[in-house]
C-alpha cells in the first residue's frame, strides 16, 4: 500500500490539509525528539494533545512552547514506562481526567543502553519499549473505546531486524547481556504488539499499526558511545552494499516524524491495521532485504499471541477482549 510520501516527506507535509480539530492525541516520550515534532505538527492541526514522559519539568516546558506555537490545547501526564507503579497510576489519572483518546502514539523507548533493571525486574529495553507500552495501552482501551476512528502507533525500527524476540529468556538471565540484541528484541516486540492488539480490538474498531521512523539522530541514541554511532554507520553502509544501494542518509527530525502522522491519519489505511510502516507506506514482508522490509517473525500471529500471553504473565495481568 503505497501513499504520495516517502523517504523526504515531513510530518507538516504528510498532514497538510488535514483538520485534527477535536481529536485527542496522547503521545508517549513527547518533550523531545520525534515525539515533541509529532505533537508540534498535530496541535498544528487543531489536535488536542496530551504529552506524557516521566520528567514533570521538561513535559511542563514543551506543553507550554508547542501550545504557545500552535495554539493548541495541551495537557500532560506524568509516566515513567520503566516502572510498572507509574504506569498503572498514570493509566488511573487518564481514565480519570480524560473523556477519550483518539490516537495513541507509543513513540517513547530507549536504545543500545548498558544492561539495566526497570524498577520491576525487566531488563531496561525491553521492559520500556515493550511491557510499559503494553500495560499503559491496555489500560487506555476503555478511552480508545470512546474515540472516533481510534489508532495505536507503535514505534518500531528497522533494529527489528536484528534479533527476534527470545521467548525462552527475554530477560538476559541465561545469554550474555548483548545490547542490539536487547534493542532488536524489544523493537520486533513493538511490531508483535501492533498484531496482537489489531487481532484483539479491530472488532471494537481500533486499528493498531507500527513503523520504522528512519534513522534520525535524536536524544534515543544519548545511550550509544562514539564507537556505537560509528558502527552503527557502518552497518547500515555494509547493508545497503550488500543490496545494491546507497546508503540512505540521516532524516531531519521532522522527516523522520512523517511516517508516524502518516500511519496516525492516513485514510488509505482506514479500517486495516496490524501493518508495518516505512517512508510512509506499508512495507512488504521480506526475510532477506537489510535495508528494508518487515521480518516475518515480527507479524507471525503465532508469535503475537506468543508474546502476549508472556507479556501477561510477566506484568501478573490479563487483558481480554
């Protein structure tokens, strides 16, 4: 499914004459990065907008400046996805203050960071990009519910590439700490997510979608070292030689937040979700190609089923739909 946008399309671009005018969008990781350009763009539309982080101070900040900008109405919700606590009461406080959320932007995560605990046991990476998401959105379907149109986005990454997710040890317990490993395992845990919520809620007519932003050089990567960043340069040189191209360049902020507004709002995509994005279309599956595509493994509904039912097990909660 392709669109009229691709790998240069900004957010602005992709939403250019659309009207968000009383749509209620909550995004996650929102005072920084593709999460701030997301919600920049969308308040420019009229969105009403919700930013979550755990940083009071800095949601405080960017609430004020993007309102001030665009003259939307925006409000804040303190979470910190790395503690399950924090989850749960910011899920309370939303079911409590809002009436419904129309879009969900699961953009927050943290990438290549040394091996690390979440305050519930899980190894850092994928116990935020993964089970933090998975409790937070879960909690918010009873807002989804009442929205109009409703979508999640998940933000994925070509990193899920990278590994598939280790059902037998996500944790690390019994392998050796490896921190791409740890990435690519919780970003194919991203997509998984997408499948498993579309299977679940389409009925209910909330879509699920997630998505490779591109590479973008934003605080995610305030984890890698300078020898991280130049391998990191040097894989994606080595893949795009081993297929043939060039490697593509670094995308601006903004571009890389097209493909996340794209998938929010795209009215091609109406009524069909589970999908992966790239470059503002829906990429093909493909096991081979390293320079794009979505792996198998990462929509196998096998494995989203899989992933769900550890995912439950792990956070001691059942979600049925």
């Amino acid at each position: 499914m392709m669109s009229k946008f691709g790998y240069e399309s900004t957010a602005d671009e992709v939403l250019e004459g659309k009207d968000l005018t009383g749509r209620t969008v909550l995004i996650t990781g929102a005072y920084s990065g593709l999460g701030r350009e997301t919600a920049r763009a969308m308040g420019a539309k009229g969105a009403h907008l919700i930013l979550s982080g755990r940083d009071e101070g800095k949601l405080a900040e960017a609430a004020s400046e993007i309102s001030q900008e665009t003259g939307a109405s925006v409000e804040t919700l303190v979470c910190d996805l790395a503690s399950l606590d924090s989850v749960r009461a910011a899920a309370r406080e939303a079911n409590e203050r809002f009436d419904k959320i129309d879009l969900l932007i699961n953009n927050a995560g943290v990438m290549a960071c040394d091996e690390a605990k979440t305050a519930d046991g899980f190894e850092m990476q994928f116990g935020t990009n993964h089970l933090g998401h998975f409790v937070l959105t879960n909690h918010l379907v009873p807002l989804l519910e009442q929205g109009e149109r409703p979508r999640i986005v998940n933000l994925s990454s070509r990193g899920h590439h990278i590994a598939p997710v280790d059902f037998d040890d996500p944790n690390f317990e019994r392998r050796e700490y490896e921190k791409w490993q740890s990435y690519g395992q919780s970003k194919t845990a991203n997509v998984l997510f997408a499948v498993g919520l579309e299977d679940r809620l389409a009925d209910k007519g909330i879509h699920a979608y997630s998505l490779h932003p591109g590479g973008i050089m934003t605080n995610l990567s305030r984890h890698m070292t300078d020898q991280d960043m130049a391998d990191l340069v040097e894989r994606i040189r080595k893949n795009a030689e081993a297929s043939g191209q060039t490697p593509e360049p670094f995308k601006s902020i903004p571009q890389g937040a097209a493909t996340t507004c794209w998938a929010a709002t795209a009215e091609e995509l109406e009524g069909a979700g589970g999908l992966y994005c790239e470059n503002c279309h829906v990429a093909d599956q493909d096991d081979e190609s390293p320079s794009g595509g979505v792996r198998s493994y990462a929509i196998d509904k096998g494995n989203a089923d899989r992933l769900w039912a550890m995912s439950e097990e792990m956070v001691g909660e059942t979600f049925a739909y």
